[in-house]
C-alpha cells in the first residue's frame, strides 16, 4: 500500500494539491475518511438546516374589529367572566369549550410525543375548534386571517416552556400554519410590540381581567360549597346559570372609567391629565360599586336555595398543578364531579392563590439579589452612595409589590363580602413560606413550588379539610419533586389523608378508584367527628334538624356558624352551633 506525502493530499482528478496547513491537512483528510465510510454504509450526507422559529404574523389595532381572540383553560364560570370583561372592552372573543377526550386525542396525532398533559388537550381542544368552523364553511385561510388564540407561556424547568412550540407544531400539522398565538408571560408582557398591539395590555385591560378572575374564583368556591347540601338536586347549578348570565352582562356593559365633565375638559388641557385618569381609574376600582351590586343580587339568588347542613361530608382540598387542578373536564377525570357524586364536599383552588405566590415570589428576589448588581459592576463595597442608591431602589420595588399585595387581598375580600361572606379567604403567602419552606425551599421554581406541599400541612392543620387531593399531569417535573417531598410531610404529620393522582387522557377508572379508597377513610373521619361533636353537646341530630327547620334562616345558604378549632366538617361545626343557640334561645325563654 503506497503513502502519500503527509502534505499532499490527492485530488479527485488524480493530481496533488500542496496544502500547507497541518490543521487543514488533518481535517481533509478526516473529511476523506467520513466520505469513504458514508459511501460504503450507503449514507447520502445533506446540508444542515437549523431551525429557525418561524415569523409570527401580528395581531394589530387594525385588525381588532374583524379577527377574534379565543382563549380557554380556567372553569367556565371564570371564562364566561372572562368574555364579558373583553367585550366590555371592545374586543371580539370566544370562550373555547371545555377541553375533551377528542381533542386530548387530535392533540396526541398532530403534536410530538411525551408532551404535558395539559399541552395535548389545550392545543388538541384548539384544533378541534378550527375543524368545527372549517365544517361549518369557512376555508383555513379565513380561520387563519380572522382568528387568534391567547393563552399563558412561561420559561421555566418543565415542559411549560415548550408549549408555544408544541402549539405551533400541531397547528402546522392540522394544516392550520400560521395561525396566530399570542402568549401571555408569567413573568411580564405579552410577545408582541406595544406600539400597534392589537390586544392593549393597558390599566383597563389588567383590572378587568383580574376582577373577572376574582369573580369566578369566589363564585366557583360558594357554588361547590352550597351544592353539597342542596335539598332539591340541581337547583344550585340552576341559579348558577342564571348568576353567570347576570355577571357576563355586567363585565360586558361596563365601560373604562375616564375622566369626563368640566373637570376632565379642564384636566384634559394640562400634562396632568394622563396621570389624573390613571389615579381616577385607580379609585374607581377600590371605591366603585359595579360589580359588589351585581354580587349582592347574586348572594340574594344563591339564598334562596334550601339547604341541610347537617348532612355529614368530608372536605377534600384541591391541589396540584396549576391546570389539572383548575379544569373541571376529561382532563382531570371529571374529578370535582365525581368527589361530589361520591358524597364529598369539594374546596377547590382559587387563581388569586397563584396571582399572591408570583407577586410574593417577585419580592422574595429582589430581597435575594439585593446588591449584586453593584458586585457584577465591581463597586466597591465602601461606595456608600452607590450602595445607599441600590438599597433605596430595591426598597422602592418591594413597596410597590408590598402595595399591590394588599390592594390585591383587599379587593379579593371586598367581592367575598359582597358575596355573603361564605368564601374562603385568600391564604397568607408568609404562612404558606413558612409550613412548606422546611420540606421544599421557597426559592425552587417550577410549576407551584413550594405550594403543593404547602398547602397540605394548611389546610390540614388548620382543621379545614378531611383529606387533600393532588392533581397533576403525568410526569409533570415539579409536582413529582413536590411528592417526593410529600413523603416526608406525611411521615412528619401522621394524621393527615394525601393521595396523588397524575391525570393523562387515560385511566380515569383506576384514578377514581385509588380516590375512592382514600376518600373512605376521609368518610369515616368526618363521620367519626360527628359523633364525637353530639356526644359533646348532648343533643341528637333529629333535634338538630328540628330545630333547624323551625329557623328559616339556618336553611339559607349564607347562614353564617363559625369554624371552631379541631372541628373540620360543615355539620359538625353546623351542630355546635345549633345547639348552643337551642340553649340560649330555651334560657331566654325560661327567664321570661
């Protein structure tokens, strides 16, 4: 076998090329051997093409009154609040149905494998709802052209952050390219330029949003707290339609607050009247009755439906992943309906949870990156105004944040008080830190954090529920982390009931079964403390239920008991107070 020259390297013609670099000569000749062994395996070698996202056409002011936003993923009572606020501000939306089997299905087809769970019936749920209107008779195009989809994005260590690619490939491959998503980030903003924004993220924008949220969340915990111990079946869900249809026309007909008369005109010439409207909005919003009028009537609705408080049911506590948690559909078992079917009362999550984590979570870093960016510029640690200088703007951003907590849970309260009062109050987020930092460190993101584990040791030692169930997709990176730390908050309060339920497309019998089984140990708790409560109190529950048929307003919904401590169900509490006011009400009549 004959050797080549180290510095020559044959040409394909036959002739030789003087290569003088011995990096180049190394690499030709690697080149010639890769070539070699690809023609013998039979492999024939393309060019590279990297990935490019693709463009995203924008949804722009022009195009508001023709294109149509559509948007989904919360209880439908929060959407169809949702769509009353959109419209109130001038924009075309639909509320998406809620998401099925079918499109869990069309989203497994058209997407890739080993997605989240949510990701497959969200974007398989949106697919299904642009075939529908393409077979009602508009062609992909105009789909395309006059509707976009918003939802929420993150960049965070689960799958989250790959949602928005995960929804553009099956779009593509449902042969709907193109078609617009507009994600809302958690951390800020939504991915498109300001200036021409079709959707304004704007004051207006963020406050009817948020009241609509908050409105469907304590709507959402009084329906699934009066369903349980309705007396005619059914009638609960019926007012609450009616309800729902009142509030849509409220958030629909309600207008921005501006600045209008002699003083807006007057207001309106000067350079204060940008900030004027701003703080006038601002007021509007703390001090306005729009919406606790419209919520007194709904409490006023919600009263008139009899109900027997003294039916024995455990309270089982929703947590979980944000999604699986919220939905009340196929992708979560239908798990709320069949808690309730199974004789248990459900205490569901309330998105103004999440909202008070983001902003406690926003505070808790700036607390932890405090000075760093001086460190980073190399300022030395004896620059005192430099340092004075950080600390007054880290102190600055904490009081904003410090501002929007407590006008957020003062605003959150206002609509429960107006209500009735019966929803439970937002929990304490320094509480949640507290209880959960122990077992899984409050500075870990991803997904709830802290929460899941949180929010068990809560509300079980707080003697607000009989058992806390855990809903998650499969394989979902953060609530795993979360149960594998449950393990030990388990081992620690031996006395709480905590079961895991990872939700997927499938499998709904045996999730249920596995609830079942945890939620009979919850029944016999809560059956137990009954008997405990009547052995206390010395009276029966036949004279308990008399008694309470003698006194309208014990049937009423919003008839207010109280929650004494180590009691957890609504008839035990139910009785100790029954019977203590039997006893006040046969010492009055005694004394006369």
């Amino acid at each position: 076998m004959s050797t080549v020259p180290f510095n020559e390297i044959p040409k394909s013609s036959g002739g030789l090329v003087q290569i003088t670099s011995r990096e180049e000569q190394i690499r030709q000749r690697l080149e010639d051997e890769r070539r070699r062994l690809e023609n013998e395996a039979g492999i024939e070698r393309r060019p590279t093409q990297h990935f490019h996202k693709p463009i995203e056409h924008p949804f722009t002011r022009s195009q508001r009154d023709h294109t149509t936003i559509l948007f989904g993923g919360l209880t439908w009572k929060h959407e169809k609040l949702i769509l009353g606020a959109l419209e109130g501000l001038g924009y075309k939306a639909e509320a998406m149905p809620v998401p099925s089997k079918k499109g869990f299905q069309l989203g497994k087809e058209y997407g890739n494998n080993g997605q989240c769970n949510p990701t497959y019936f969200t974007v398989g749920n949106l697919v299904q709802y642009l075939q529908s209107m393409e077979e009602k008779g508009l062609t992909k195009q105009e789909i395309i052209d006059r509707y976009v989809f918003f939802t929420a994005g993150a960049c965070g260590p689960c799958r989250f952050g790959m949602y928005e690619a995960e929804y553009r490939l099956a779009l593509r491959n449902s042969g709907f390219d193109g078609f617009r998503v507009l994600l809302f980030q958690q951390n800020g903003g939504l991915n498109q330029a300001e200036a021409e924004a079709g959707l304004e993220m704007n004051l207006d924008f963020f406050l009817n949003i948020l009241n609509a949220m908050n409105i469907g969340d304590i709507i959402n915990d009084v329906a699934y707290q009066i369903r349980p111990f309705e007396v005619n079946a059914g009638e609960t869900d019926r007012v609450l339609d009616e309800c729902m249809d009142l509030l849509h026309e409220v958030m629909r007909r309600r207008r921005p607050w501006t600045l209008e008369g002699k003083l807006g005109n007057l207001l309106n010439k000067t350079t204060f009247a940008g900030t004027a409207e701003y703080l006038g909005k601002f007021l509007n919003q703390l001090y306005g009755d729009d919406y606790t009028a419209a919520l007194n009537e709904v409490r006023d609705r919600f009263n008139a439906i009899p109900v027997d408080h003294t039916r024995v049911k455990p309270i089982v506590k929703i947590t979980g992943e944000f999604w699986a948690q919220t939905t009340e559909g196929d992708g979560n078992f239908n798990m709320f309906k069949f808690l309730e079917l199974e004789g248990a009362q459900v205490l569901v999550e309330p998105v103004g949870t999440w909202i008070m984590y983001m902003i406690h979570q926003a505070k808790q870093q700036i607390r932890d990156e405090r000075g760093l960016e001086l460190i980073e510029k190399g300022v030395s640690k004896w620059n005192l105004p430099k340092l004075f200088s950080s600390h007054v703007s880290a102190k600055q951003k904490l009081a904003k944040l410090s501002a929007a907590e407590v006008v957020f849970k003062r605003e959150y309260h206002r609509l429960i008080d107006a209500l009735g009062g019966i929803a439970h109050h937002l929990t304490d987020q320094y509480e949640l830190q507290r209880l959960g930092h122990p077992f899984y460190n409050s500075r870990a993101g991803g997904g709830e954090g802290h929460l899941e584990v949180a929010k068990n040791i809560y509300y079980s030692n707080k003697d607000l529920c009989h058992m806390v169930l855990s809903l998650k997709p499969f394989g979902c990176m953060p609530s795993t982390q979360s149960d594998g730390a449950q393990s030990a908050v388990v081992s620690t309060y031996k006395d709480m009931i905590f079961i895991p339920i990872e939700t997927s497309g499938e499998g709904d019998v045996n999730a249920h079964s596995r609830v079942q089984m945890a939620l009979g140990e919850a029944k016999v708790r809560a059956k137990n403390e009954m008997k405990r409560v009547l052995d206390e109190t010395g009276v029966t529950l036949e004279e308990i239920r008399e008694f309470a048929a003698e006194h309208p307003d014990m049937q009423q919904p919003m008839y207010q008991y109280g929650h004494r401590k180590g009691v957890v169900g609504v008839a035990a509490n139910f009785v100790i107070h029954a019977s203590e006011r039997m006893k006040a009400e046969h010492h009055a009549t005694v004394a006369v």
